[in-house]
C-alpha cells in the first residue's frame, strides 16, 4: 500500500519499445505530485514471428511515417530514461496501481499485485478500421482490471482520426492516451 498518502503506480514498459508518449504519461503522472513511480520491464521474449500479413502492415507503417511523420512525433522510439526493475519483482513492490503500457503485459495477469488493479490504454487498434471506414472519431479508453470486477472502462475519451494517415492518427491518439492515466489518477484523488 502506499505511505504518507502517495500512491505507488507501476508501469510496465518494454524497454525494447519505449515510445514519447510512454515518457509523457510518466512525466503527467509524476507532476500530479501524489504518485511515487515503479517502472517494471518484462524478461525479453523471444520475439514474434511475422506473417506475410503482419509484414505488409508494417511495411506500411513505415511508409506512412516515412511521408507524414515528423522529429517530434509521439510515436517516435527512444532509449528509457529511468532505471526499472524485472517485472518478476511485481508482488514485493506494495502498488496501488500497475500500468500496462505495453502489449507483452496482460493485465489480467498482473491485477492482483496492484490494490487498484492493471490499467491499461486500447484504441490504437481500431484507427486503421476507422480511418477505412471513414469513421473519424476514434474512442480512446483507459480500462482497469481487477480480481474482483474484471475489465471495465474507467476513463474514456476521443480523438479525430486523420482521413489519409494512419501515422498521423496514431500520434494524435498517442497523446490523448499519454493524458488519460494522470487525468484518472487525479480524479481518484478528489
């Protein structure tokens, strides 16, 4: 449990994977200045194998930074500039909350080390869909599970997805997620 009121977050990063807004939302979640912070790294997985499929997406993605993006893009990767801890060392680390900012992180599995449960940010996956479907406003969601109540959304918000780039659209919901843990965070403290 937390001491002297502050609120202990773990959050789960890839260190392999680190992206801006990864740091923006640790940065949003420090300043609340209630909330002491545990990054966690998970052992390195093997790597996953590519289909055809998902080698084409990411051809794809390339392309599309390649033409729409820019030095400051929140998607950009960049090295992890605070010390973590294995991940394995999650239940001696007393945290109210665990944040899962990576894919390699089931929070199913990580919320009962954690008095609030694992939170974790879903809607990037639906922008390419949107953007298809020219359906442009793309739901950005925070959802917490916990043992007790299982998965439930516990902040939402949206985002314009862009009509032409999937690069764009993601770092347009990149930094609205980067917001959305330090905004509950704060609401939770009121």
């Amino acid at each position: 449990m937390a001491t002297d009121e502050q609120l202990r977050v773990g959050v789960v990063l890839d260190e392999r994977d680190v992206q801006r807004w990864h740091e923006t939302a640790m940065d949003e979640i420090e300043r609340l200045g209630f909330c002491e912070l545990v990054v966690l790294i998970p052992k390195p997985g093997g790597g996953r194998s590519l289909g055809l499929r998902n080698a084409l997406y990411r051809a794809y993605e390339r392309m599309d930074r390649r033409v729409f993006g820019s030095d400051g893009d929140p998607i950009a990767r960049g090295p992890l500039r605070r010390p973590g801890i294995p991940l394995a060392e999650i239940a001696s680390q007393s945290l109210d909350v665990v944040l899962c900012l990576t894919r390699e992180a089931d929070p199913g599995e990580l919320a009962a080390h954690a008095r609030l449960g694992a939170w974790s940010l879903h809607g990037e996956e639906q922008l390419f869909w949107k953007m298809y479907d020219a359906d442009f406003v793309a739901p950005i969601t925070l959802r917490a599970t916990t043992p007790a109540e299982g998965e439930r959304t516990i902040y939402r918000s949206v985002v314009q997805s862009d009509h032409v780039s999937l690069h764009r659209s993601r770092c347009r919901a990149a930094r609205r997620a980067a917001q959305l843990p330090a905004r509950r965070l704060r609401c939770s403290e009121t």
